[in-house]
C-alpha cells in the first residue's frame, strides 16, 4: 500500500486504535493530522513516536462534538495541506453503568461525541473532497452498534447509528468518487478496556474464537485496505474486526 503524497486526519489519534491507525498510514507514505480533545501528552507521545520513523505528522486540538471546531480541523487542514484525501472518524467515548442509572448528560456526551462528531467533521471534510471527486471515508464502529451490550446502551446507539450513517452516505457519494465505509471492531486490548479484572479479560478471551484479543493494528490494515485503490469498488459497507466472537 502506498499513500505517498495523500494526507489523512485521524480523529482522536493520539492513543490507543487511532495511534495505531496513523502509524499504519504514516509507514505507508501518508502525512499524518492527529486530531485530540485533551491529552496533551499522549499526542505529543503519538507524534514524536511517528517523526522517529521518518514520518511528516501534526496534530490539532479540538472537541470534534463541537461543529465550530470541527469546522476549524478542516479549514486548518486545507490551508495547511491545501486537501484532504482520507478521514478516518476514530474519536469515541464510552461510560460503562446501568441505562437506569444514566442520566441526560452522559446521554448527551456520548451521543455528541461518537455520532454527531463524525457528522460535524464529515460536513466540512465532504465539502472538500467533492471539490475534487475522490476521497476515502472511514469510520470506526464497533460490534455494539450491530448487536448491543448490556451497560452500554447509549454507546451502542451511537455506534448503530454510526453504522446507518456510513451506509447512506456511502450512497450518496458514491457518483462522486468518495467512499464511506466502517469497521467495527470487536475487543481490542486498548485503554478502553482496562476496567476489566484479570478474570473478566480471560472470560471474554475464551469467548472469542481466535482465542485473542484484537490488536489495534488489525484494525488499522484494515483501515489501510478500505483506503487503497484495491477497495476502490467498496462503500457503504460495515465490516467486522473481531476474531469471529459475533
């Protein structure tokens, strides 16, 4: 794969599956935009680990939830690099809890940040890449949004509806030359995960037919393949990451 001379943004890049996801692209070519909410160390983490490797990268701050913002990404972006040829809406937040015990705001955070960020970001970037007919749209789901998980009821409606919003406008865009597609990954051995016990990990892992937890580099090839010229027929498509378990 090869993506030199493309730039890609990579929302909430800084850490965990987005990290992994920008060194995937930086290794092939492209030039890297991190874009975090508030770890300032882990994306200045994030970017000399990629300099190291020869790898042209910056990062942006700013809450994706926020359309203003967004739109600044972009706009940054586009003076900076005067284009953007892949986006990949990795940004996401989760509370784990009973629906019961929920209330509005958490409600309100996670919706605003897992759903509505990829639409505030996807309005402005889309603007661009009609300009020029191409461009490539990945968004990163997860399996929740397909079958739902107890004690993560907002998260998994935001992921469902990340999943209807890839499958329409993949539709349409697809005369313009711009693919939208998703990956929902299954458990991927991420910070997000670290409130399981010992016990807890070994259950899940016996529960996955590969016998593993995924790895954010399985995600990130795949990002890189619905990215490459070799997808260049796929779009609207979700496609699963997760070792068989569903």
């Amino acid at each position: 794969m090869n993506f030199q001379g493309k730039v890609v943004l990579v929302t909430g890049g800084s850490r965990g599956i987005g990290r992994s996801i920008a060194e995937e692209f930086g290794d092939c070519g492209a030039a890297i935009v991190i874009n975090y909410r508030e770890n300032d160390k882990a994306a200045e983490d994030t970017l000399q680990m990629l300099k190291k490797k020869g790898i042209y990268a910056i990062a942006i701050k700013g809450d994706i939830s926020d359309y203003n913002t967004a739109k600044n990404i972009i706009e940054e972006i586009i003076k900076k690099f005067g284009k953007l040829d892949i986006l990949v809406n990795n940004a996401g937040i989760s509370k784990i809890g009973l629906f019961i015990d929920m209330d509005e705001n958490d409600f309100d955070s996670i919706i605003n940040t897992n759903l509505k960020g990829v639409f505030n970001i996807c309005h402005n970037a889309v603007e661009h890449m009609l300009k020029v007919k191409r461009g490539r749209i990945i968004n990163i789901s997860s399996i929740w949004g397909e079958v739902g998980a107890s004690c993560e009821v907002a998260y998994s409606a935001s992921k469902g509806g990340m999943n209807s919003f890839t499958k329409a406008l993949g539709k349409e865009l697809a005369p313009s030359g711009i693919t939208v597609n998703a990956i929902q990954p299954g458990v991927i051995d991420t910070e997000m995960n670290k409130w399981l016990s010992k016990d807890e990990k070994q259950e899940l892992v016996n529960e996955i037919p590969m016998m593993r937890f995924g790895e954010g580099k399985d995600i990130a090839k795949a990002a890189v393949f619905l990215a490459s010229n070799a997808a260049s027929y796929i779009t609207s498509q979700v496609i699963t990451v997760d070792g068989g378990f569903i």
